[in-house]
C-alpha cells in the first residue's frame, strides 16, 4: 500500500483482466501502537499514516486515472438536461464509483489512539479533496462509509485483555452492539450506485449513533 509502483501494478492487473476500472472500495487499514500522545513515536506515526493515508493517497490516485478513460453511464449521460450558458455543466468525461471505508474516528479524539484518529481525519479530508475536484467535469464519484466499531482482526488487537475497553467501546454506542463487517455492505453498495450520483465527498454514517451522541 506505501509503493506506488506497486499500486499502480495493482491497478494495471485490474484493469487488463476485466477491461476497465469502475468501482473501487479502499477498505486497508492500520491501527498501529495505541498510547498516550506524550509517548507515541515517529515511527508509529509513519506506520500509520503510511497506510491509511498514503496508501489511500495512491490507490485514489491510480483509481481516479483509470476511471477517466471509462465512458460515462449511458443513463445518465441520455438524462442530462443542461444549460451551458447558466454555467451549467454540459459535457462529463469518465466513470466510476470510489468509496473509502473511512470510521467514526474521523469525527471524534478518542485516549491513546491519537495517530490513528489523526489518519482517519486525513482520510475524510482526501475523499472531500478528491470528490470536489472530479465533480463537475466528470461522472466520477468519490465518497466515504463512516462505521463505528467493527469486528474486524484490528478491533480485536485493540481490546485483547481489556474488557472495560470493550465494555466502553460497545456503550459509545447507541445500539449497544458492534458492527460485522458484513454490515458496512449496504452502505458501501449503495454509494456504489447511480441513487448515490449526487453524492460528493459525503460521509455515510453507520456507526450505532457514536458520532450523535
């Protein structure tokens, strides 16, 4: 996810083998060492946000250079009703569905996580960032899923032998319950989807009601 030459391998294999890139789902992560920020080092950091941001960095990058040689949907290219001479955009080019698995994280500071929050936060303003600059000229969509807590393998590091952090984790949130990853498929299929094309660089909230209370 940190080299770029690898990455665009990735994207280039993709392409190649089925013929064209139209969605994307950047769902990698890293959670790194969980401290106070006065003992967090440089190289956790770099861990991180090696990851989280600049592994999202270049696969958007790849991504969104893949999905512009991609012709726009037929269904909403015919739809179009345009006034050019109001400012209006006429003409789109590209097309493609990018949805970045961002979290709750990215709203909130939370002990001990510090650089993870801080990459999380990176990651909304990149799909933000990502979604405006291909809004008006192409057909290219750019948004982020928002969960709480999931059970994934991270989740699981992050609370081994800590039940009071369990117990915390599940009380941030309304439902009282933790999310499969299964879960977040909806969302995620969703913002995949032509009910999503005026969607731009929104988070999709899914997080229990962490982030409402």
């Amino acid at each position: 996810m940190t080299q770029e030459s690898e990455v665009e391998t990735m994207i280039g294999e993709t392409v190649s083998r089925y013929g064209a890139l139209h969605f994307a789902i950047n769902n990698a992560g890293h959670s790194g060492t969980n401290d106070l920020i006065e003992h967090q080092t440089a190289a956790n950091y770099d861990a991180v946000f090696g990851v989280n941001v600049r592994g999202l960095l270049l696969c958007m990058k790849h991504e969104i250079r893949a999905m512009r040689r991609n012709e726009p949907s037929r269904k909403r290219k015919e739809g179009w009703r345009t006034d050019p001479t109001k400012g209006e955009t006429q003409t789109r080019s590209g097309y493609g569905r990018i949805v970045n698995v961002g979290s709750a994280a990215a709203f909130i500071g939370f002990p001990r996580a510090g650089i993870y929050i801080a990459s999380k936060h990176a990651v909304h303003g990149l799909t933000q960032t990502a979604a405006i600059e291909l809004a008006a000229e192409t057909d290219i969509r750019v948004n982020m899923v928002v969960p709480g807590s999931v059970k994934t393998h991270n989740y699981e590091l992050f609370t081994e032998s800590r039940d009071e952090l369990k117990k915390l984790l599940i009380r941030g949130h309304a439902t009282r319950q933790i999310l499969l990853p299964e879960d977040c498929v909806p969302a995620i299929l969703f913002l995949c989807s032509d009910g999503a094309f005026f969607s731009v660089g929104q988070p999709l909230f899914i997080d229990g009601g962490y982030t409402a209370q």
